[in-house]
C-alpha cells in the first residue's frame, strides 16, 4: 500500500494499493469512528463492487445505505444531485456521516458537490474506479455537476476525507476507457516527470493491465498522485501553476465539444497534445525529439495524435472555454519532456496554431 499524504486546506490521505478496498474500514477509523455512511455508485460500478464494499464497511462497525444512478456524464445534472440530496436528508444523514463515491469521475465530482453542499458540508471519501478518477479527479477537491449550458458549471472546491485507490477495481474497466486515462497518465509524463515517460516507453497498456498483484500500475498511479499534489498544494484553487495540468485539454476542448462530446475526453487530450507540441515545435518552443515523443507514446497507447475536425469547427468553443480571459488565452507548451510552461496566446493568433499542429 502506498501512502501520499495531501497538504491542502484540508490534509487528507491517498492510498493506493491492490486489494486495498479490504482495508478501507481500518483507512476509515482515522476519518470517523462512527458514521452512517451513503455509497454514492452507478449503476454499471455498484454491481460489480458495491455489495462488496458494503460488506467491509458493516464488518468494520459502519451502517451504509446506497444512492445508484444511471452512469454516463448526462447524468452528472442537477436532477441527480437533487436526488441523491433528498435521500440524505430522508435518512436523517447529518454532519458526522460519510458520503463514499465508489466510481468513475462522473460519481466522484457528483457525491463531492453533494457532500461539499449537503447541510453547508458532510466528509466524503473516494474510491476510484476508473483510470481517469484514479490518477486526477478523486485527487484535488474539484467537485461539480454539468449545467444545460456547460460542463462542470456549478460546483465547489471541497478536499476529501480520503482517496482510496485499489487497482483490483479497475481490471473490469473497458480499454478504451483505460485508455482515456492513459492519455492523462502521459500528460503527467509530459509536463512533470520524465521518469515516468519513459517508463511508460518502456511498457505497454498489457503489461499494465496485468491482472493480480499489479505493482507497476500501483507504481504509475501513485506518481501521478505525486504530482498532482504538488500542484493542489501549490495552487489549490486554481489560479496559476495547477493550470499546467491543461496540457492539452485547451485545443482537446475544442474537439470534445465539435463532436457534441461523442470524442472521450482523454482522446480529445490526447490529440490535444500533439497538435500543441507540433505547433510550438513550429515556433522554437517544443524540441522536435520533444514533440516526437510525445506523438509516439500517444500512438502507442493507442490514442489519437490528431483529429478530423476542424479548426473552424473547434475554435469557437476554444475561445469561449472557462481558460480564456479576455483576448488572451495561456496555452500550456511542454518544451522538453518533464517540464511545461505557459504561453500567452491572442485568440486572434490561435487559428494559425491549429494549422500549424496539423488541424485542417
Ligand atoms: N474533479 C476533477 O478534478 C476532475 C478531473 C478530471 C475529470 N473530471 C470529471 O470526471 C468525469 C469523467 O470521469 P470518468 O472518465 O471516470 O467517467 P465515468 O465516471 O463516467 O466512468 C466511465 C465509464 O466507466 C464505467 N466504469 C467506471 N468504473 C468501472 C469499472 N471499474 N469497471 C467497469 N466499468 C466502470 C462507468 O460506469 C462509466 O460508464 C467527467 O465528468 C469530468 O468532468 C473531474
Ligand atoms: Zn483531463
């Protein structure tokens, strides 16, 4: 098992681990001796898992009810918060109960709006079970539900109480959706650490999905984990150096939101990288062994490195993204692998980028 511990407003423990889901009643003595606790799931994850994590949870002395809801992020709305609110209340949940998100990034930014509102603020503890929650969003405290007018237009920073990752819950995930993590996974790569790019060239998505007792993804995740808190601590409320963490997600937006949100968001990312890397390599910002390998890895773990759209078709929601203030936009350049930086862009300018990274 290993432990990161989060510096935030809040500290808080990540452990990462497989089979760890066994110990989350000793994790859970640390954050509340006694508590009811609501397990917030949908309704592809509570089959496989829930029954399960019910079961430590009674053995280690905790009462647990459930919330399920439909998976898939049109889900994560105002409707299903409502929900999953009105329930707490009808069982009488108060402030010294737990909510436990057991899911993807969908049920962990719903159960933590719920938690960080419910009763001006309950404890919620995470438990990953996707890639993409894994390594970004069950860490940081960024809780949201989507508007009809935008994703994640309503929400609240609230840390957990406790991230608890067990690798054995990801072996059900489909690769695609193993893959959108990946292209995050290499994005921490990319833009903080170079060590584990090149573990990553030197591994495949097999090897990393090996069933049993998985140490090398235990190993990815956790440094993963390891960067993003160093950016939650630095900049927790996201106002300067956490939006490093945007490597690719800026043009990434834009084809994400062209395909009526039908491209995963990690392979949005994915092609936003290289479209990124092969436009400052244009402009002496990215080294071309830089951008090369980026476009390798991206390709190796079998995401796209570019896209169909375009730029006509993407610029008009890159312009309007929450990132944009003003005219001016900060695009995040990784110059050599291991280190970002942030470049400001004129909106103006930013059609001659996506030509220059290969968008038609
Ligand atoms: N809060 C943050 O900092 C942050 C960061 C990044 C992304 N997000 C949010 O995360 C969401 C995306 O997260 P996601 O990709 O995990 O989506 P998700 O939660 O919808 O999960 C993807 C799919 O996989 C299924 N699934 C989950 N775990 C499974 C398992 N172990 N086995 C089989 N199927 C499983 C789900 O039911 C779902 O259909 C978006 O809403 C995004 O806005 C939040
Ligand atoms: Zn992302």
């Amino acid at each position: 098992l290993k432990r990161i511990r989060i510096d935030a407003s809040k500290s808080y423990t990540v452990a990462v681990g497989s089979g760890c889901v066994a110990e989350l009643g000793r994790e859970l003595k640390a954050v509340a001796e006694t508590a009811r606790v609501m397990i917030v799931s949908d309704d592809n994850v509570y089959p496989l898992y829930g029954e399960k994590v019910r079961k430590v949870l009674e053995t280690a002395g905790y009462t647990a009810s459930q919330f399920v809801f439909p998976h898939g992020e049109a889900h994560k709305n105002l409707d299903t918060y409502g929900l999953l609110l009105e329930q707490l209340c009808a069982e009488n949940y108060s402030r010294s109960d737990l909510i436990l998100a057991l899911g993807g990034g969908v049920t962990g930014d719903l159960a933590g709006f719920a938690a960080a509102t419910y009763q001006r603020g309950i404890r919620f503890v995470q438990l990953p079970t996707t890639l993409l929650a894994a390594v970004d969003a069950s860490v940081g405290g960024k809780t949201a539900v989507d508007l009809k007018g935008g994703k994640n237009q309503v929400g609240a920073f609230c840390q957990p109480s406790l991230v608890l990752c067990d690798t054995e819950l990801l072996s059900t995930l489909p690769d695609t959706e193993f893959r959108a993590g990946m292209a995050e996974v290499i994005k921490y790569g990319a833009i903080g650490d170079s060590e584990l790019f090149k573990l990553l060239e030197n591994t495949d998505m097999e090897t990393l999905r090996k069933g049993g007792d998985n140490q090398l993804l235990e190993a990815v995740i956790a440094r993963c984990v390891e960067q993003k808190k160093q950016f939650v601590q630095n900049d927790e409320f996201d106002t300067g150096s956490r939006m490093l963490l945007n490597f690719g997600h800026t043009f990434g937006h834009g084809i994400e939101a062209a395909s009526g949100f039908r491209v995963p968001h990690g392979y949005a990312v994915a092609a936003g990288m290289c479209i990124i890397s092969r436009a400052a390599e244009t402009r002496g910002l990215c080294g071309r062994e830089t951008r090369r390998r980026i476009e390798a890895l991206t390709e190796k773990y079998g995401l796209p490195t570019g896209t169909e759209f375009t730029g006509e078709q993407m610029l008009p929601y890159i312009a309007s993204d929450k990132k944009v203030s003003g005219r001016q936009v900060k695009l995040v350049v990784t110059d050599r692998i291991g280190h970002a930086g942030l470049v400001p862009v004129n909106v103006a300018e930013l059609s001659e980028w996506l030509k220059d990274g290969g968008v038609k």
